[in-house]
C-alpha cells in the first residue's frame, strides 16, 4: 500500500513539475473594459461586481463592464480628502480600502456604508503612514502595507494590532518602497517592491520565506516596478509597470508566463484573477478583463502531505 502510494505521488508531482515549468501553454484572451479615469487597483466579490480605487471614491461595475455607482465614506472629522490605493475583500465581502492621504484603512459594506476605521497617522505600532495596499486572509487577518515606514503590520479583523515586520533597505526581510500585497489561501504574505525590484514571501507573522529577483543573462522577463499582486490556483500574478504586462509565477518562485497589455497605457498598476480564472489588469484608463486559457492548476502543499500520510 506504502508502494502504490508513493508511486501515486510520484506522477502527481511529475504533473505538478510539468504544470510550472510549461512558460507558453497561458494565454490571456481579450473580453471587455470598463472605463475608470485614475484607476489604481481592482477587486472582484463573489457575486460579480467589480470595484476599483479612483480618484476621490471606489468605482462598483457589475459583471458585464456596466457602471453601478460610487463608494465613498463619510470624511466627517477627517484631516484630509479621501485618497483610496490598494482594496481588499474580507471573507463577508466586505472593501477594505487603504485612504493613503488620511493613514487608515476603511472597511465598507458593499453599498459604501462604513462599517470600520484601522490605523492612523503616526509611527508607533499600529500606526501608519501614507500606507499603499491591504489584504486580508481566511480567517478576516487584516495585513496593511505600510509604505512610508518600509513595513506589513498585522491585526486582527477587529482592528487591534498584532505586529510588524520590515525595515527600509534590501536585505532579506526589508523593503524598498513595497507597493502591492497579497495573502494566499494558506495564509503565506506576499509583497512586491518597486524600487527593489523583487517579491518576497513571508509566514503570516512575518518570518521570511524566499524572494523572486531579477537573473542577468535569463530568459526570465525583469521585474520592473512590480506593483500589485494577486495569488490564485497556486500562481502569483504580477503588475509588472515597467514593461506593461503580467508576470505569472508558481508560489514557489518559479516563473509560469508573461502576457502585454496592448492597450495603448504604457503601465501595469494592479491584478485580481477571480474564480473563472478572468484576470482583472488596471491601466490609469480604467479595468481590463482577459480570459486566462491553459493555466492549470498547482495541487494545494497540503493535499500532498495527505498523500504521504
């Protein structure tokens, strides 16, 4: 039985092997647009309706591209206007949006009513300052990029603060204007850097996994101000500005595929791949949405620790 089970994960994970190293097997195929002067970042709920950060407010489409109104929370007391980046779901699907000008992060219901206020302005912990991106995991965990001081803090999804981690610099564990975040479904922290060129993975308290940085003399497209992120079916997706595209990456760090943004925006500012494998590119133009074709899917690390035992 030991036999026939090791030989069983034996071609899974020649399948797993041939998945990740196939770079020309993905293709992204045009479907439509929605047009969002400013766009900054893009988030998808469960029941197809699209939201993306613009100047001044939250944008809401729903799932065929069509317009459907404007989120924006109550300023009442605020020092500043209301300046959303990076958003987020919570497992009730409900927006977490970074207001990077007011150092908070809002959670909305999805009709714009507030629901929650984490962070302020300041440097002690729990305090931010001009944060850039937010993202949440399975168990309503918030994870704020907060850019000005070179660090993630975590808190609970009540808002209390659990800790920190990074400093300014290139080290392992440091950032260099990190700008986009992402929590896969194991919980694994994901941030990408755009002075520094590179994504670093984290456990979920901060303890520092692997980085993806740019090879000389590769075939490997360069990371060229990689800004935001979204993991999915066992990939990272990847703005890459620089070069107006979309890296695709294993969890792992190896590199899947590449597709341009032929769009006529010469930038890459955000990605959100949903449940149908659509993947959602943000350009200042507004949200362009593209079927992702012969992707696979790289089998949960969990399954296969079920396998051996």
């Amino acid at each position: 039985m030991k036999g026939m089970r090791v030989g069983f994960l034996c071609a899974v994970l020649l399948v797993l092997a041939l998945q990740v190293s196939d770079a020309a097997a993905v293709s992204a195929n045009f479907l439509f647009s929605m047009s969002a002067v400013g766009a900054k970042s893009v988030v998808v709920d469960n029941n197809g309706y699209i939201y993306t950060s613009v100047t001044g407010g939250i944008k809401k489409f729903d799932n065929n591209g069509n317009y459907v109104l404007t989120l924006k929370p109550d300023m009442t007391g605020e020092e500043w206007t209301f300046i959303p980046e990076g958003i987020s779901l919570d497992p009730q699907g409900n927006l977490l949006v970074v207001d990077w000008a007011n150092s908070k992060v809002w959670r909305l219901s999805p009709t714009g009513a507030v629901l929650q206020k984490i962070g302020s302005y300041g440097d002690a912990d729990g305090q931010l300052f001009s944060p850039q991106d937010v993202a949440v995991d399975a168990q309503g965990n918030v994870y704020i990029l907060d850019t000005g001081h070179s660090r993630v803090q975590k808190y609970t999804a009540s808002g209390t603060f659990v800790k920190k981690w990074g400093t300014p610099g290139l080290n392992d564990g440091q950032f260099s204007y990190p700008h986009g975040i992402a929590v896969d479904s194991l919980g694994y922290v994901y941030v990408t850097e755009y002075n520094g060129e590179r994504v670093q993975k984290f456990t979920s308290n901060g303890g520092f996994i692997s980085k993806w940085v740019n090879v000389q003399n590769s075939q490997i497209p360069f990371f060229s101000g990689p800004m935001g992120i979204d993991v999915k079916f066992g990939y990272a997706f990847i703005a890459n500005n620089g070069d107006d595209e979309v890296l695709i990456y294993a969890d792992g760090g190896k590199y899947k595929s590449v597709f341009k943004l032929d769009t006529g925006y010469h930038e890459s500012l955000d990605v959100f791949v949903d449940a149908s494998k659509k993947i959602y590119c943000v350009q200042s133009g507004g949200i362009y949405v593209y079927q992702l074709t012969g992707l696979g899917e790289i089998l949960n690390p969990s399954i296969l620790q079920m396998l051996l035992f």
